[in-house]
C-alpha cells in the first residue's frame, strides 16, 4: 500500500502551487503564453448526469478477502468527497459505479474456459433457478461503500447473461458468428433474472438508478475453447431490442423504477453509423418510424450509451467523431452518455515510442474527457477499470489504482496513478446537475491554442468550476472573461495535478479572485471560483 507522502516534499510543492495560482498583470512571465478564456454564463449546454468509473472482476478478490485498512483506503480514494487539514481531496467523489452482474463463469471453474480466474464472475442464480445473494461478495463491498459514500449513480451492467440460458452453456462464444449468444427461448428469463437481481438490492436499500443488459453487442467475443479472455455476447440491433422489450416488462411486472441502459457501444462510430448488424443505434432505436423503436417503453430514458475506444487515434479523429455523434443525438433528441473508456488502442501514444510516463496518460484521459463532454455533450462520463494489476509509473492505461497482489489476489498491494486525479479533476468539482457553460479562448498574438483545453461549469447557485489542460512543455497565463456574471466572485481555489509525487489535485488554499490564472507546464487544473 503506497499513500504516505513525503512532508517535506508536500511542503515544497504547496509553496510552488501557490505561486501558480493568483498574479498579477505586473508578475506575469514574458516568456509564457497568456490567453483570455471567455466564460458566457448565459451561454450553456448539457446538464452533467455522473462522472464515475467500473468496479468490474478485481473487485471480487479486494472487497473479499484483502484487509479492511487497504480496501477501505480504496474506497475512499475512489468515493470520499472529504478534505485532509490541508484543504486537499480525499478521493475523487465519482458520482457513479458501475457493477458487474456475474454470468456464473466462476462456479464452472477451468471449465469455463475463461483463462485468467479473476476473469471469471459468480452469479447470484443457481442451477436449480433458486438465487444466493451473497454471491459476489468483494463486489457488494465496493457496491455498498458506494452507497455509503453517497455516490448518486448505481449502474448494473451485464457482459453476459446467466451461463444457464447461453447457447453454448458458456459466458462468452466459440463460434465467430456474431449471433447473440442467448438461448432463443430464454430472452424473457434474462430480462426476469436482471429484473429480480435489481428488486432485490432495491430492497436492501441500494437502488440501482439503471440496469445495461448488453456490453459491446458489435464485437464477436469469441474465442477457442479454454482460451476464452472474459465474458461477452454478440447481439444484433433486433436483439437488443427484443432484451431490452422483455427487460420492460420484468421490471414492470416487478414494479421496479430502474430505467434501462442502451446500448453500450463498443465504438461511437456505430451509434450513428458503421456497417455491421449493430449499427447506427441512434436511428435504429430513437426515431420514431423505426420498427425498433425503444422511445416509447416506459424504463427506457432518451439516453443512449457508448464507448470512446478506439476513436482517437489523433486529434482530428478525436474531434470529428464526437462532433458528428453530437449533431446525430441532437436530430433525434437523446443524450449521449460515454460508458466505458481506457487507453485499449495506441492514441494514447501520440506518436511517442517506448513507455508513457503517468503522466503522460493522465494528460491523454483528460483530454479525451474534455473532448467527449465539450465536442460530443456527453452528459456521463465512465472510466474503465477503477483498479487493475499494473505499473502506477508507466503505461497506466486501463487503471485509476494500480495493483501489485498475490498469485492468489486475497492480499496485495495498491498506488495511486495519476489518472486516478485526472478523473477526479472532473468528478470531484463537476457534479451532478452542473450546467456545462459554452467556453472559448483568444490570444492577441494567434498563438497555438491545441494544448491548451479548457471548459467550465456552473451549480444552481452560479458557482463556478473550471477545468483547464496544459498540454504544453511551457507554462501558460490565463485571463478569465467571465461574462453575464450572476454574482460577484471573491475567492478563487486551485487543485493541480501534475508531474512528480504528491501533486495529486493539490491545492493552497482559498486565495482573492483576481481573474487571472498561470497553468503549470503539462498539467491539468480544476479550478472553483465562488
């Protein structure tokens, strides 16, 4: 477990923060770049749902079996909206998790095929169609604690369904025919199964706001047999909608309020366009003269989900995609959420060789977060994994908290990366029910604006919070414009990520609102001016 810090390090780096947070006209540096950011709080556009991340397969091992003080930290690093004495976060507040519904891969054991075990997930559904709800323990621990810590968002997602009602009895297939793997006389037993499993943690006082019955329908997920990697299913946009169908109904029957999540995109391409048998999602099931309509069904909000892999293999794929997604979701009035995302594909890169520091990658997840919220509106933004095995130092692409565990994962230890305060850089300060304000920039000297991103967000009391990327190698000044003010701003707080231990969304403290901001070189900034 590594989350001492050293003081004298702490001490250093708060009196450099300082220095970076409030100047002058006078103080300014030549050499930096200085850029005005107009913030029109009259101009506005999504409402923010949740910002949060996935619990998925190593939950099980950590809230099972490791020490209370070590999966108690983690918790609180992932959920705590607390601040230490010296006015830094705790933890990250997400304001969603996301919990994996098990397809009982882990009771099948090395028949299951699936090769690595903590892979495999129990189901709460045995055999004999009888249920055991202390199934997936280490997972309702993280769930729980959610809860405890008050996230506002409880997401149950679905790889796969039950291996009883699979066609091949397994969580994920063998034959790469992109048909659903769900027995065909089992769509309403699913649509029941996930039904009963939110009715019953709805009775233990933990309400899942949304259930996901599929996960990346457009993939094939299919592996030799013994050599499959996790659990997954195929669908077809008639078969999502026939799940979604039974779906409705079950938690009508049941009378359960959770609304029902679509469609989990594996790209965001083919929610509006793409050429396979699950493709252009948007039209497919939110126009109205489509034969798979899911408007009208009374646990299916305007929302549709997807996921921003492989779409950013650089800047103009990056931006053109969301943009083409925001004016696809606009036309027929849905809300797009991003569900799932980590650096899977090699844009994270940027067209470096060898290793990318820490750093390095949290820079590359805020500016993909920025992208999705400010070019493609998304109202929800979901990472992927909260915690995996891997380096907290380099390539920490698919993880918040790196874990170092045992061969047996029932102990272990675990490091904060910096993408864990990337994320929270956004999910601490943007809460649910902020308005994102329309956000732009100038310089008199028509300098290179691309490394530097910035956006900004309002409460109902005209709080403001912004988030600002540098990008750059060298520092840069911002003058904050704000425009059509509600309100007089007095103080002004910074939290700054950026190289070196320690500064993990640090801050000085409060300081005097002067309007003007010096953004560290390659750092990320949120910054709260009330």
């Amino acid at each position: 477990m590594n989350i001492n810090k050293n003081n004298m390090f702490k001490r250093i780096g708060v009196f450099l923060l300082a220095g970076f947070i409030t100047l002058s006209a006078k103080a300014r540096s030549t050499t930096d770049t200085l850029f005005t950011v107009i913030i029109d709080v009259d101009q506005t556009a999504q409402t923010i749902d949740n910002i949060g991340a996935s619990g998925c397969w190593f939950s099980e091992g950590i809230g099972k079996y490791w020490p209370a003080v070590k999966k108690e930290k983690i918790a609180e690093l992932l959920f705590s909206r607390n601040f230490d004495k010296q006015g830094n976060p705790m933890g990250i507040g997400l304001s969603s998790w996301r919990f994996n519904v098990g397809a009982g891969t882990f009771e099948q054991g090395d028949s299951s095929g699936i090769t690595d075990f903590r892979k495999r997930t129990e189901s709460f559904l045995n055999k004999d169609g009888t249920y055991d709800w202390n199934k997936q323990s280490g997972y309702q621990f993280f769930l729980k604690k959610a809860h405890q810590y008050g996230v506002e968002t409880l997401i149950a997602f679905s790889n796969s369904p039950p291996v009883q009602f699979t066609a091949n009895g397994l969580g994920y297939k063998t034959e790469r025919d992109f048909r659903s793997n769900l027995k065909t006389g089992s769509y309403q037993a699913y649509g029941r199964f996930l039904s009963d499993v939110v009715k019953h943690f709805d009775q233990q006082g933990l309400h899942f706001d949304y259930v996901s019955p599929v996960n990346e329908p457009q993939w094939d997920w299919s592996n030799k047999y013994m050599q499959g990697s996790q659990e997954g299913s195929p669908w077809k946009n008639e078969d999502i909608y026939k799940v979604t169908r039974y779906l409705n109904a079950a938690l009508d029957s049941a009378k359960v309020s959770s609304k029902i999540l679509v469609t989990e995109a594996g790209m965001l391409t083919y929610l509006y366009g793409g050429k396979t048998p699950a493709s252009h999602q948007i039209q497919s099931f939110f126009d109205p003269v489509s034969p798979l309509y899911m408007g009208a069904l009374s646990h299916v909000p305007k929302v549709i989900g997807g996921h921003s892999y492989y779409t950013e293999s650089n800047d103009s794929a990056l931006v053109t995609t969301r943009g083409i997604l925001a004016d696809t979701v606009k036309r027929y009035n849905v809300g797009f959420w991003q569900t799932e995302y980590s650096m899977l594909a090699d844009g994270y890169k940027e067209g470096a060789k060898g290793r990318r520091s820490a750093m390095d990658c949290a820079l590359f997840l805020a500016k993909i977060i920025h992208t999705d919220i400010s070019i493609g509106n998304a109202a929800a933004w979901q990472f992927w994994n909260a915690y995996e095995p891997g380096s907290p130092d380099f390539d920490t692409r698919y993880y918040l908290i790196a874990l170092n565990a045992k061969p047996d994962f029932k102990d272990g230890e675990f490091t904060m990366t910096k993408n864990l305060w990337a994320l929270g850089s956004y999910s601490r300060f943007v809460r649910p029910g902020m308005q994102r304000i329309v956000t732009s920039m100038s310089n008199k000297l028509n300098a290179d604006q691309s490394k530097v991103l910035v956006s900004s967000y309002r409460d109902k009391n005209n709080k403001l919070v912004v988030v600002a990327i540098n990008n750059g190698t060298g520092n840069i000044d911002i003058d904050l414009d704000i425009r059509h003010q509600k309100r007089k701003y007095k103080m002004l707080s910074r939290y700054l990520t950026a190289n070196g231990e320690g500064v993990n969304m640090q801050t000085a403290g409060a300081q005097l609102y002067t309007g003007h901001v010096k953004l560290p070189a390659r750092s990320i900034s949120t910054i709260v001016i009330d």
